[in-house]
C-alpha cells in the first residue's frame, strides 16, 4: 500500500473549505436581499397610506371651505371635467406588465444542495482515494451497530440544545436567520421523501467528512497536531460556513459543530457524528414545518 500523501489531501480539502466558505457568504447575501426588499416595501406601505390619509383630509378640508357657486358656474366646471386630462388629479401613466422571474421552488433548491454537496463530497472522498489516506484516519475503519445507537442518541439530545440555542437567542435579541431553511422546507410529500432521503442524508455525510473527518482525524494523524486543537480550528470553520443564519445561528451552530468534533474524537467515529448531524437537520426541518414555523 503506497505511503499516505497528506500534503495533497490536504490541500484540496482547504480548497473545498475555501469554496464552501465563498458559497455561504453568497448565500447570506441571496437571503439579505429579500429582507431589505420586505422592509423598503413596508416602509413605503406606511409612507403610501400617510399619504393617502393626508391627501383625504385636505380634500374634505377644500371641498368644505369651497364656496358655492352658481349653476352657470358648476356647469362650467363640469364641462371642463369631462375633457380627458383636464380633471383636478392627474392620471397615473400606464405601468407595463413585468414577466415575473422564474421562481426557485423548494423542490429545484433541493436538488441543487444535494449536488453541489455531492459533488463537494465525491471531491474528498476521491482525493482520500487518490492520497491513500488511511481509514481510520477518518473514523471510517469499520462502523458497528453500537456507533449508530450512540450517534442516534447524541442526535436527539443535540436537536434538544438546538432548539434551546435558538429560543436563547431569540430571547436576547440576537439575530437568528431560518430563512434558508423555510426556503428548502417541502411542499409536496415528494420533496419530502427527497429532503429526508437523500439531501439532508448528504449534507450530513458531506459536512462531517470535511469538518471532522477531514480537519480533525487526518490531520491528526498526518502531522500529529493536537486533536483538541483541531477541533477549535474545524468549530470556527463550520461556524463560519453556517453565516447565512445570523449571528445567532453562528453562535449556536458553533456551539452544536464543537460537540460533534469533540464526540469525534472521542469516540473515533465517523457513522456516529453523521447519524447525529442527520439526526438534527432531520427533525428540525419536521418539528418547525409541523408547528407552522
């Protein structure tokens, strides 16, 4: 068996990293956009009906203090109204019909994740391939049972710190950002079974390998860098790449990316931090959709 090339697999993991990282911050702008667009409109809603209010309340006040006039008068002044163009509003031009631009349904967004994830997944995969990089290393070795139990396990208890996580910040006034999440949420029992199935099943094998796998085991391993170390470096990382949910959302994905980077370590394995990733998303995404929120 040829000798581990750490330095390239290496290198096209922070290369991944780097990509994933550009990607979120896009994203993050992508979800800015709409709510400014929300906020001018409601703004210009309120200017619109103060407007109206006041323009109402001069016309009653004129039409009140108007005096009268004789017949000869209003049959002139009605003559005058009739003629287009000549009334005392000016009309509005006409405002051409826009062609709304194609919308991006839950289900194309979904299937969008699920290959750039994929693809991002494949990538490191093949480059551990390619490098030789041994499997356990990467906590791959020979997942049991046991592991999935413990991963099952680690899963619903870190949904219930999630959820705390999130009323927390909501509490304290920190901006948690879901929007990305209600935008991938399905509308059809289809995109469901392709939520549940394949991309949160996805994201999970992906983030785990990059994060924990990838960051954590194999650097460990190749250049003997302190696991706990590490695993500051890979929660700031998947921090980070998590922007697009706020501040409040860094904080507290952090916080659920530092656990499992520590049970990683611990436990030496991969299955059981995935199962636990799948584990959050999955019932995060059932629980709001089931409350309405």
């Amino acid at each position: 068996m040829p000798a581990p090339n750490w330095n390239a697999f290496t290198a096209v993991v922070l290369l991944v990293l780097a990509v994933l990282i550009a990607l979120a911050r896009a994203s993050q702008a992508m979800l800015a956009g709409p709510r400014e667009e929300n906020e001018v409109e409601r703004s210009e809603d309120d200017g619109t009906a103060r407007l109206d209010n006041v323009t109402a309340e001069s016309e009653a006040v004129a039409h009140t203090a108007e005096p009268e006039t004789t017949r000869a008068g209003e049959s002139e002044t009605a003559g005058h109204a009739t003629k287009p163009g000549v009334s005392g509003h000016t009309a509005e031009p006409a405002t051409p019909a826009v062609e709304p631009a194609e919308e991006l349904t839950p289900g194309k967004l979904l299937l969008n994740v699920a290959l750039s994830q994929g693809l991002f997944g494949a990538v490191l995969v093949g480059a551990a391939v390619l490098a030789a990089i041994p499997p356990a290393a990467l906590g791959a070795a020979s997942p049991t049972l046991l592991e999935f139990g413990a991963g099952v396990a680690l899963g619903g208890a870190l949904f219930a710190a999630n959820e705390l996580g999130q009323r927390g910040a909501d509490a304290l006034g920190i901006d948690y950002e879901d929007g990305l999440r209600e935008m991938l949420t399905p509308d059809s029992p289809g995109g469901w079974l392709l939520l549940l199935g394949v991309v949160l099943p996805v994201i999970a094998g992906f983030e785990e390998f990059l994060f924990r796998a990838a960051l954590v085991g194999a650097l460990t391993a190749g250049y003997g860098v302190s696991p706990w170390l590490l695993v500051v470096g890979s929660t700031v990382a998947f921090a980070v790449g998590h922007g697009a949910q706020g501040t409040g959302g860094i904080l507290v994905t952090g916080a659920l990316g530092g656990v499992l980077a520590a049970a990683f370590v611990l436990s030496g394995s991969l299955l059981v931090v995935v199962v636990a990733h799948y584990l959050v998303n999955a019932l995060e995404f059932v629980v709001h959709a089931g409350r309405g929120t």
